[in-house]
C-alpha cells in the first residue's frame, strides 16, 4: 500500500489510547476537498431546509457530482 500525500504541518492529528480517532482541520478556516475538488472552509447547515441545500453542502465538498 501507497503511504497516504499528506500536506502541510498539521493536517491531521490521532489520538492514541482507548480514543481513537483523526482531527481533519485545527480551525473552521481551514479546507477540505474530495476527489480533487477544490478544498472549502467548513460548511454550515444552518438555514438548509431542502434536500437540494444538502446536495449543494456535499458538491462543495466534492463528494457528489
């Protein structure tokens, strides 16, 4: 297997012990894309009431076309 392209100093954090788990982002500034979309800052549902809102959040973020 591959290692994984990880950029930048602090793009991911895990936690050892009985909590496992991975921080993506340190801050909601910070961006995020999928499948070579362009990365986004976090992405706030506040005000979506429709399923065509959440499709938009999820095109944003590159994870449906």
């Amino acid at each position: 297997m591959a290692s994984p392209n990880v950029e930048g100093t602090s793009n991911a954090t895990a936690t050892g012990g009985s909590q496992m788990g991975v921080v993506v982002g340190s801050s909601t500034t910070e961006t995020l894309g999928f499948y070579g979309a362009t990365g986004v800052a976090k992405q706030s549902s506040t005000g979506v009431t429709t399923v065509a809102g959440v499709i938009a959040l999820l095109q944003a973020l590159g994870l449906v076309s």
